[in-house]
C-alpha cells in the first residue's frame, strides 16, 4: 500500500528522520579521536590514518549529486532507506579490516552511503515545512545531529581507548539497519513542481542558477575551515600526551555547543535576518580557531569547540536554509550539490593539513582557519543581504536568476 503524502505544514522534522541523522553524525564524528589509536594499532603514520577520515569525507560529498537525483527521481525516503541499509553493511566490514588501506576503502563506502542522511532529510524538511518557518525545523534537524557528535566525540575515544576503535566503528553500522527499518512507516513528501523535468532537467536547473553556485562555493570554503581542521583539536591534544579518552571529552563540547545554540537560533531566526546571524557564527568561527592558535591545552580545546558549535549553528544553518530555498522546483539536487560541496572542501583541507599535524605545527594549522574564516563570513554576509534585496518572489530563493 502507498504510503499516505505529508501535508506540507509540518513545524518539525519526524522522530525518525531525526534518529537516522543523530547515527549519521555519530558515524561521522567518532573517528576524530581515534586516528592516533588506528595509526598506532595498524602500525601506520598519523598522516596515512587521516586518509580514514578524509577518504570518508571525500565519498560523503561526491556521492551527494547522485543521491540528489536520486532522491528527486524515486523519492525521499526510499533513498534514505537504501542508503542506511548500504551504511550497516560497510560499517559492519569496516571494524574487520586488518590494515590501513582496506580500512580506508571500507570507510570510503560507509561515508557514501551515510551520505545520502542528512543532505536527504534536509530536503524532506525543505519539501514540508513552510518557508517561514522552515529554518526552525532544520534547526532541530541540527540538534539531533549535534547529539549525535557529541556523544562520538566522548564516547569514540572512551570506546577506543578503552575497549577497542572497532567498536566504535560497529556501534552506528547496527543502529544504520534499526533505523532503515523504522523509516518504512516514514511517508513520502509530495512531489515538488518541476520535479518530472528528469535528471538533465534537474541539473540544468541547480547549474544554471548563480545564486546556488555561489551558495556551494560558500559551502566549500565552511567545509575546508570548519570541518577540515576540527578533526585536529583531538589530535593536537593527543600530541601533548593526553589519552584518547580525555582528547574526546575535551571536543565533546562542539557537539554540546551545537545542541544549545541550535536552540538559541531556533529562537533567533524569526527575529534576526541570516546576514546577522551568518555574522555571530562566523565571528565564533574565527575566534574558536584563533585561541588555539595561541596555545593548546584542554581548556582551550573546550572552549574552541563550543565555539564553534555555535559558529556551525549560526552560520551553517543559514547557508542550508538558504540552500533548500533557491532552487525549490530542483530542491534535492541542490541540496546534494551544497553537501558535496561542503565535505569535498572538508577532506581537501583534512587531507592538505594532515602533514602539519604529523609535524605537530598546530598553530599554523589552526591559524590559518581562524584567517580563511574571516573572508568567508564577509562574502557570506553580503552576498546574502544582497541576494535578499533583489529577491522578491513569496519562496526566498525563487528570486534573481531562477
């Protein structure tokens, strides 16, 4: 029987939408702390260990377009579905692997399958609540998901340091296959229009339109400052001869800065416009990156990361609500291509810092992000403002070169 359509009215994203984004994050986020203990154990440098998180990174936002058309073509849910099946069996594979290059090929496909999550479920949200009320709704989308690395980040180094890095590996892939069995009862959207216009169609759409090339753009330049150097808050410490354990628990705070500003910009974005809030984030951005530039210490590593949860809350999630908004009639598409765009940029820049943290040259590592930070949040801000005087269409985003 078919499923019955969502009405497109919802105030936040369903229970089960939010669960399989808290275990893609989890997935995502734990291996953070454990690149020292994989280098160790497979007897590798920790540079050729990071290719574990920047090869997982680089398939998550390759695979992005595919799973974008995908998900126009035969629908949201089914491609959530088939993905977190895909993710259980590789992640299961990837706690078996006995050295580094089968590891990395096994996390390269556990990242592509992950990949399919959040970017899909972002478009779900897109495609059922309200404009005026849709940044909200992603905002809980994100708090999820901050749970989520906030316990991978705690938990993957307890786990690693005192059990074994396998198990944090196996952990998600199970809960991966729980919730692709609860996303059956999870219906479909309604279909969007100009969503029969076929994969060229779709494409052309999201292409053409510059608006959204420059949203990826921005997107990339997030990825590489934000997700490309924050993996290294656990290994900086690590360097100082800090166990993985207390490494984890010291970046546990992203992910709790993360849930609680997400909160705070829940509240917020109905009563300031996203330039204001693109520039709180990205000054959070700047400073998190900046005091441990100066100096690493566990304090310090506490407070960059709950700095830049907040940096990611404010400024991440303008950017995606911006993305689900400016090629509505192709709004799966341009969520995979504002996806790959962002964890492309992460595993260049993971993998171009990876020989300054084998060289333990953290403060040139981390100061060159709190400096890329600042042209970023600039062109952000007014790029945004600027897009938002000359767009005069009810959907934000269906305005100048749609």
């Amino acid at each position: 029987m078919k499923a019955p359509t969502p009405p497109v009215n919802l105030a936040r994203p369903p229970l089960a939408l939010s669960v399989s984004s808290f275990v893609s994050s989890f997935d995502r986020f734990a291996v953070s702390p454990m690149l020292v203990l994989i280098a160790a154990d497979l007897d590798v440098p920790l540079s050729a260990s990071v290719t574990a998180a920047s090869g997982y990174y680089l398939a998550y936002g390759l695979t992005q377009p595919l799973w974008g058309l995908l998900s126009d073509r035969f629908g949201r849910v089914r491609v959530m579905r088939w993905a977190l099946s895909g993710a259980a069996a590789a992640g299961a594979v990837s706690a078996l692997m006995p050295v580094l290059w089968a590891l990395v090929l096994a996390r390269v496909v556990t990242g592509a399958c992950f990949g399919a999550v959040i970017p899909t479920g972002l478009t779900y949200v897109g495609d059922t609540v309200a404009p005026s009320v849709r940044q909200r709704a992603l905002t809980d989308l994100m708090a999820a998901a901050a749970l989520g690395t906030a316990l991978a980040t705690g938990l993957g180094g307890v786990v690693a340091g005192f059990v074994d890095w396998r198990v944090a590996f196996t952990v998600p892939a199970v809960c991966a296959l729980v919730c692709a069995l609860a996303l059956r009862s999870l219906p479909e959207p309604p279909a969007q229009a100009g969503t029969s216009r076929g994969v060229a169609g779709h494409l052309g759409a999201v292409l053409g339109q510059r608006w959204a090339l420059l949203v990826f753009g921005l997107a990339f330049a997030e990825g590489a400052i934000m997700l490309g150097a924050m993996p290294f808050l656990a290994t900086a410490l690590q360097h100082t001869g800090l166990a993985a354990a207390v490494a984890g628990l010291a970046i546990t705070a992203y992910g709790l800065g993360l849930w609680g500003f997400s909160r705070l910009v829940k509240t917020l974005s109905g009563r300031w416009p996203a330039p204001v809030l693109m520039l709180v984030g990205g000054a959070q951005l700047c400073l998190g990156f900046a005091l441990v530039s100066v100096h690493v210490n566990v304090p310090l590593v506490a407070v960059t990361a709950l700095l830049l949860g907040g940096g990611w809350s404010f400024l991440h999630s303008s950017l995606q609500t911006w993305a689900t908004s400016v090629v509505p009639e192709a709004r799966g598409t341009a969520i995979a291509f504002f996806a790959c765009a962002l964890f492309v940029g992460s595993a260049v820049a993971s993998w171009a810092a990876g020989p300054l943290a084998e060289d333990g040259r953290y403060a040139l590592l981390f100061g060159l992000a709190a400096a890329a930070a600042v042209p970023l949040t600039a062109v952000a801000v007014l790029s945004r403002r600027r897009y938002g005087a000359l767009c005069a269409a009810p959907e934000p985003g269906a305005g100048p070169g749609s």
